[in-house]
C-alpha cells in the first residue's frame, strides 16, 4: 500500500515538473479578444482564465485537451499540439461558463463548484419568458426559490418576499457583480410568508441590465458573511457594446376568473426596457446603460362579501339623509329624531324607547331590505383580492475601464429605482365603528399608496500588488418606503379628519467597504487559490413620523388621548371608534427612530487541487457586531473527480446572522385582521421596550446555524447533458420570529396604559422564539442536442424537495411560561408560514426549441401542496399540487427584429378553492373574501395570462 502512495506521489510530482506551458489568445467571431474566458485541460481541475487582451497560459502536456467556456459562446475543445494555441469562439450559450460565487478560484465553473449553483441565462429568458420582473422569472426557473405577488398584506403587496431552500428571505444574501446588495427598508408583519423578516427587493433591479444570474443552494456565511445562510444570489450585469437592445412585453390576464371572476381580461401590464454599451478605450473597457419603466394594473378575484353590511340604524340614516337631515346629529343623546326617522323607515319604534334599547333594537341585521333600497349588490362591498397596481422606473449602468495590460482595472455599477404602488385593505362597512357614516355613507375601501425609492453605487479598483489579485471597493445602497393613505378615514376625529393622510415611512441604508486580494499557485499542489480580505459595514434604519391626524385617537371634543382614562369619541352604539388612518395608521414621533451600527470582517479563503482528482477548500471569518459582538465561521468543502464525467461533493459549514436593525427598532401600530377578518389594533414593540419587559420578551440576540451538503455532479459530453443531485441539512438556533398578539388585562395596569398610548389593543414582537431544522434534496439536468442541420433542442429540468421543522421546545421566559403564553410568544400559524404556507416541492421542466427563424418555449412547473396558516388547527386546510404551462413562439422577422407570443398558465389553473365547509368545523372564506388563501401561496391567484413582446437589436 506505502509503495502504490509513493508511485502516485511521483507521478503527480514529475506531472508538475514537466507539464509544458501553453500559452494563445482567444476572440470572437469579429477578431476581437475575448476576457474571462475560461480554460479548463480536461479531466482535470487545472484551469485559468483570458485577460483583457484575450490572453491566457495554462500548464498542459501534448496530447491533451484544452476546453474553452464563456458566457453567451459555445464550449469549444482543442487538443494541444504545441507550446502556442489560439481559439476563435463562436456565438451560442454555454452550459459550464464561469461562476463567480462559491469559489474565488477564478476559473472554477459551476460543474466543478465545490457548492451547487445554478446559472441562468437572463438574456435568453427575457426573449421567450412570460415574466417580466426578477423575482417572478426566478420563481418559475430556479427550483429551490420561491416568490410570489401578496395580497391585503400593506407594505408587502409591493415588494414580493423570496427565499432559497424554503428558508426566510432575511437568510439570502443578494450580490451584484459580487459586490453585497443593501436589503428594503420594509419588515413583513403582516399575514404572508417571511413575516418577520427583511428581505432584497429584486424588482428595484431592471431586468434588461443582467446578463446572468448564480444562485448558490448552500451556506455560505464563511466566504460572504452574514445573511448567507441558505445561499446567495449573484446577479451579473450586463457589459455588451455597440448593440442597442430594445424589448417591449404587453400582456393581460385572460381568464375565467377575471373582474371579481365573472371572466374576461384584467391585470394588464407592460414592460419597456433599453440597453446599450459604448467601448471605452482600447484595452476592452465598456460603459453598459439599462433603463426600462413597467405598468401593472390590479385585479380583483373576490367575487361576493356575503355577510352582514346594514342595520337598521344606517337604515335611519339613509332615510334621514334623504329627508335633507344632518345625520352627525343622530349621534347625540337626544334620541327623538332617530324614533323620528326610525318610524319613517317602518320600524315602529316606541316614542319613549330609551338609548340603550334602542342601540340593541337598530343593531338588527338589515343588509337585504337596504341593499334593494340603495339599489345595491353586495358585489359593491368588495375588496380588492389580488395583485395591486404598480407603476415604476429603473435605471443602471455597469462600467469598467482597464487601466493598463497588466490588469488594473477601474469599475463602478450601480442604479435608481423609483416605484408607486395602489393596494387596498379590507373593506370599511357601513354596520362598523370604523366608519364614519356621515363621511362614508356605504362605507369605503382605503387604499395603501406607496412610494418606494432605491439607489445604490460601487466603484471599486483592481489590479496587481506583487503577485496578488487585488481588489478594493465601495459600495452604497439606500432603499427607502413612504406611505399615503388614501381614500380613508380617522373615524375618531369624525367630521374634522381628512380623507387622506401622509402616514410617514422608513428607509434603509448600507455602506460597505472592501478589500479582496487572491493568488493562484500553479505550482503548489495541482494549483492553489489563496484569498483573503476584509469589510468594514455601515448601516442605518430610520423611521418618520406621518402627520398628527393619521396616528391619534381623538376623544369627542377632538383632543388628541395620551392616557388609558381618556375615552376616546364613539359611534351610535358606544362603540369606541379607533383613531389613525384606516388601513395603516401612520407613524408618530414616539415611533421615530434613528439607529445604526457598525461591523468589522476579515476572512481567509483556501481552495487546493489537491491533485487533478481532488479538490480541498477551507474558508473561515470573523466578524465583530458593534452591537452583538463576534463570531468567527468556517466552511470546509471537497470535490473529488471519479473520472471525466463524475464529480463527488461534500460541504460543511456554520453561519451566522445578526438581527437586522429593522428587526430591533421597527415599532408602530397597525390594523391586522384575524384568521376570523375581525380588525384589531396591533402594535409591534421594540425588543428592548418596557412593554417588552413588562411580557417577559427576552432581548434579541444573533441566530447561529450549521449545515452539510452532499452530492455529486455528472457531465455526459456526448449527449451534452449535465447531472447535478445535492442533498443538504441546515439547522438554525435562535431563530428570529414575530410572536402572536399580547393582550392587556384591562384593569388599568401599565401594560394597558402602554396599549392605549400607542393606540393598540394588544402588542407585538420579534423574538429569537424557536429553534428550526431544514433538509433537502436538488435535482437539476440540462441536455442539449441538434437536430439536423439547423435545429437546437434544449432541456431543462429541475426539482426541489424541501422541509423546514420546528425542532425542541419554544425558546420562552419562564415569565411568558408562568403566565401561560408560550402559545402566543410562536402561535400555530407562525408555525404554517415557517413550515407549510409555501410548497416543499417544486418541479421545473423547460424545453427551447431554435429552428431557423422560429424560437418555440415550452415550460411546465409542478407546485406542490401548501396549507392555510391559521391558529386554529381543525381549519388548517391543505391545497393540493398543481401544474402551471409556460408556452411561447418567437419569430426572427429579421436580423434586428424578433416577435414572441405566448402564454404563462396556458391552461388557466388555479390553486384549489378555500373550502365552504372543513370537516363541519368552518372555513377560511372570511364571509367570501378569500375563495382562495392568502397566507399559503403557490403561484398566484392571477390565471392565464397572454402577452406579445417586440425585441429589436440594432448592431
């Protein structure tokens, strides 16, 4: 055995000693150099890349093979025949191209990733896809990622929360060109998957400007630090020149369900979007400008509100109001000209009858008989079920400049987005304390506008210190939310309240600067990548204040209540009608905040070949929270090359991620409806607040994590198919949650006075409340063949399957467990989004066929099962799997010009209905507000929608 390791030490060692450089230069079709391209000798892990002016050298002996990759350009192989070997590679899309994330080897490719990652091709998929924005594509191509558009949910309805591997949207890190993106302003406390956490808001990033996206399905907070827990996403922007790229993607909902499902067209939408790139100098620098704007139009699929609306009392003010009556005075204890109008209405009510009978008397249900009076449909008390209205414009540039011929390189990237959105709430009826039925007669519908703003800007330098790579950076993004509430109501200001209200907002900002520097030893090993660096990370969370009217509760002379003893103005029957603006009360100064923070990283990244079969890498980092102090992770990864076609991986790492500052200070009050659609006012307290101790809420602290991930990968050159399977386990302490709704007692106690301050009848907060566990498997295979002379068919198919578990006990105070609210701290549907509200199974099956001038698309997904987040446990309702089809059909009309037509859900399939009756126990309708769920998302409620897109190129 000692004798066979020795024999294959000398042969690895006279390998190294006498393996021949071999050296060329690699351009295009048009003679031009081509940089980054990536040279790998085959079989082996051995490989490099071109530099600005194209050139390359590897060490590889005659007789072997070199194969060339690049983004956007057919794999070629060549066999060495000497010590000089130049390429001309030609157009068309390449399965292996260079990955940037997961290994700072700068020629590793995504086959040989000691981590799995998908590369998607963006350009392709925006000539033939149905989607239009980031996260909509992501979620119908990469398996393990999930997105949808919420509904009723505030500021959600406008930024679309995502997640890798079912984890939370706070556990992905989003990167641009490499460089970490800043995260939204907007925390999700409303009823949809991700409450409580803080994600990236992809949609603020024009899809016209990328040119590739890698999705890393494995941990990662060693190499990239905090919030790379699940994975990263690396978007790649675009850097072609002397090309104008015109597309233009109308489309609408065609469907059975359309306009509060009597059928037709709605949900119109259209995306106009340009990209072009000038050369800068003649060491290959480029300048790459996108600027695109986008309209969507809402829609509504709630058919009916099928519970009660009048009663006898609003049956009084029409008739009064009819008469030519000021009916704010029916509201005064002199009750004779309610008996007066009462009668008027037939209800023969006895002229002595005292106010508080006649409160229990005209709170009878009269919904029918009033609806045929105001010649009415119950149609006309819906809400707004479905995609809200948004309407934006983005703009982004990608700029590079060498400096000389040895690499050094002058960069920046960076973009503004600017976005408005229309949404609305649950319906105000005309029976409810809320509304203010001089002002509203048949209630209203308010309605959540959004302005939501995004800048961001890196320039960066790069070039050689010595031997080293280095790289140096900055990089500023700022993402910033404001609300106006519209078409709405302070119902306890009664006629003095304006209908519409600046409610206040928040933003976000980071700053990060960094410093990268790696090697490439040929020499040591089979090769030796070293990198190190360090980052240095400013953030800043602030909060303002909406104006007055939109946050107080008014008594009935109009003085704004700051204590638990001032009675706040009611309606006819002494109900206390609620204060701020309906829908969402904006912020009061009490709620400002502007917090920051600090952190300190520096990270070493070791990646050996081993020997031409076997791949080693160790990453570690440490970081230092000026609020949470440190942490040091580490990653340990293998790839072992069986032979030329099979690679087997492993990886094991631990992670790390601080609470964002969203998360420690983000503090209002807001109106949530229960699983019943019965309002309550909430209010969501810091963790530090004394209402907060007060509850026996332990202080937020970081969530640590572990994970491994296993597979292999299978690359078949002879049918031109690539096999990657990963199996993974991520376990995560500390977890950060946003706990269920606290109550007062209502005696009078401080935690009452702290509710009635804040206007809310009960209290919430994040909390490190549960400890969780997720496996899985990802499958995904890609083939490509040509068929005849002028026919290329490619296949896709990839597959997630996924489960994310509460494990242990819930991380309670022994205060939260001695008052018996273990319960309420995680609640039972915390738990349905955290494990079931989004599918654990997701299937991707794509096929492209190219034929001449025709470009045909063919996709099917395969969404699997999800349940109703909701606490009661006999109405948790589990929907069924279903099958979306994408088809479209491109035509080349020439060279400069391409029309695609097609279809996303072609079949128009919908989730499965909410269920009328549960096994005797109730349902999830809310009376005909949701005939399908809003807490468990699949795919959507829109149906079929049909689009045409122009794509004009002009070189």
């Amino acid at each position: 055995m000692k004798k066979n390791y020795l024999l294959l030490f000398l042969i690895l060692f006279s390998y190294s000693l006498y393996a021949q450089k071999v050296s060329g230069v690699v351009k295009d079709e048009n003679n031009e150099p081509l940089s980054g391209v990536t040279i790998v000798v085959k079989g082996t892990l051995s490989g490099t890349i071109t530099d600005f002016d194209g050139h390359y050298e590897i060490k590889a002996d005659i007789g072997q093979k070199l194969v060339f990759s690049y983004v956007g350009y057919n794999n070629l192989e060549k066999t060495v025949e000497g010590t000089t070997l130049n390429v001309t590679m030609q157009a068309g899309v390449s399965l292996n191209e260079i990955t940037l994330i997961g290994s700072r080897n700068p020629a590793r490719t995504a086959v040989n990733s000691l981590s799995p990652v998908d590369v998607i091709d963006v350009s392709e998929l925006a000539s033939v896809s149905p989607q239009v924005n980031l996260n909509q594509i992501l979620n119908f191509v990469a398996p393990s990622f999930t997105s949808n558009t919420q509904t009723i949910a505030d500021g959600t309805d406008h930024i679309d929360p995502a997640s890798l591997r079912g984890l939370g949207p706070d556990q992905v890190l989003v990167l641009i060109n490499g460089k970490r993106r800043h995260t939204s302003s907007l925390v999700n406390v409303n009823g949809t998957f991700g409450r409580g956490s803080v994600g990236t808001d992809l949609n603020a990033i024009p899809t016209a400007s990328i040119r590739r996206i890698e999705v890393l399905r494995d941990g990662a907070a060693a190499q990239y630090g905090s919030d790379a827990i699940a994975g990263v996403i690396n978007i790649v922007l675009d850097n072609a020149t002397e090309e104008l790229k015109l597309i233009v993607t109308t489309g609408a909902n065609f469907t059975s369900n359309a306009n509060e499902q009597t059928g037709g067209v709605d949900g119109a939408t259209t995306n106009i979007s340009a990209n072009y790139g000038l050369k800068l100098g003649d060491r290959g620098g480029y300048i790459n400008f996108t600027g695109d704007f986008d309209y969507r139009d809402d829609y509504n699929r709630m058919k009916e509100w099928e519970g009660s609306i009048f009663n006898q009392y609003n049956t009084i003010e029409r008739v009064a109001s009819n008469d030519g009556y000021d009916i704010t005075k029916l509201l005064d204890d002199d009750v004779s000209d309610v008996i007066k109008y009462g009668n008027q209405a037939g209800f023969n009510l006895d002229p002595n009858v005292s106010k508080a009978d006649l409160r229990t008397i005209l709170s009878a249900n009269n919904t029918d008989a009033e609806l045929a009076s105001r010649n009415m449909t119950r149609s006309d008390f819906n809400m707004r079920v479905g995609q809200s209205e948004v309407r934006g414009g983005r703009f982004f540039t990608n700029f590079s400049l060498p400096l000389d011929d040895n690499g050094s390189e002058l960069y920046s990237f960076g973009g503004l987005s600017s976005r408005t959105g229309n949404s609305g709430g649950f319906y105000r009826l005309p029976n409810q304390s809320r509304t203010y039925t001089p002002a509203y007669m048949n209630g209203f519908l308010p309605e959540i506008n959004s302005t939501i703003s995004d800048q961001s800007l890196s320039v960066g330098i790069k070039g050689k210190v010595g031997n080293w790579n280095a790289d140096f950076s900055n990089t500023y993004g700022r993402n910033a939310f404001l609300y106006v509430i519209g078409n709405t109501f302070n119902a306890s200001l009664q006629n003095a309240s304006p209908t519409t209200f600046d409610a206040g907002g928040f933003n976000f900002s980071q700053n990060t600067v960094n410093l990268d520097l790696n090697n490439f030893y040929e020499d040591i090993f089979s090769g030796l990548n070293v990198a190190f660096g360090a980052e240095y990370r400013l953030e800043n969370y602030e909060i303002v204040a909406g104006q007055k009217d939109s946050y107080e509760q008014y008594t009935a002379t109009g003085e704004a209540i700051t204590t638990s003893t001032q009675q706040p103005s009611v309606d006819f029957f002494g109900s206390a009608r609620p204060g701020g603006s309906q829908v969402f009360p904006g912020f009061s100064p009490k709620n400002e905040v502007n917090r920051g923070r600090n952190s300190v990283a520096g990270y070493l990244d070791l990646e050996a070949d081993i020997t031409d079969a076997f791949l080693l890498s160790l990453a570690t980092r440490f970081e230092n929270y000026s609020d949470f102090g440190s942490t040091i992770n580490f990653k340990l990864a293998a790839l072992f090359k069986v032979n030329e076609s099979l690679n087997l991986r492993v990886a094991g790492n631990t992670g790390f991620r601080a609470p964002s500052l969203h998360q420690l200070y983000f503090n209002s009050t807001s109106t949530i409806f229960d699983q019943n659609g019965d309002p309550q006012e909430v209010g969501t307290f810091a963790n530090d607040s004394r209402a907060a101790k007060l509850l026996g809420i332990p202080e937020l602290k970081q969530e640590t994590s572990r994970s491994i991930s296993a597979g292999f990968t299978v690359k078949w050159p002879e049918a031109r198919v690539n096999i990657t399977l990963d199996g993974y386990f991520v376990g995560i302490d500390d977890r950060v949650v946003y706990t269920g709704q606290f109550e007062g007692p209502g005696t009078g106690t401080e935690l009452d006075n702290l509710l009635s301050q804040a206007n809310a009848t009960a209290a919430s907060f994040f909390a490190n409340a549960i400890d969780t566990e997720s496996k899985g498997i990802d499958l995904v295979i890609t083939q490509s063949m040509n068929i005849g002379s002028n026919m290329v068919l490619k296949n896709d198919l990839s597959a997630t399957f996924s489960q994310t578990k509460q494990v242990g006990p819930i991380n309670a105070s022994r205060v939260l467990e001695d008052a018996g609210l273990v319960d309420t701290y995680f609640p039972e549907d915390s738990r349905i989004y955290l494990e079931e509200a989004v599918p654990r199974t997701k299937v991707n099956l794509f096929n492209t066929l190219s034929m001449g001038d025709f470009n045909f698309f063919l996709r099917n997904v395969y969404f699997g099962e999800v349940t109703e987040a909701t606490t009661n446990v006999d109405l948790q309702e589990v929907f069924g799997s279903k099958i979306v089809t994408d088809l479209s059909v491109g035509y080349k009309v020439s060279d400069s010009f391409m029309l695609t037509v097609g279809a996303n859900n072609l079949f128009d399939i919908y989730p499965d209905r909410v269920s009328k009756d549960i096994n005797g126990m109730g349902n999830n309708r809310s009376d005909g507000r949701f005939d399908w769920s809003r807490r468990a998302q699949q795919f959507g409620i829109g149906g079929r929608f049909l689009f045409a897109r122009l794509s004009i190129s002009l070189k």
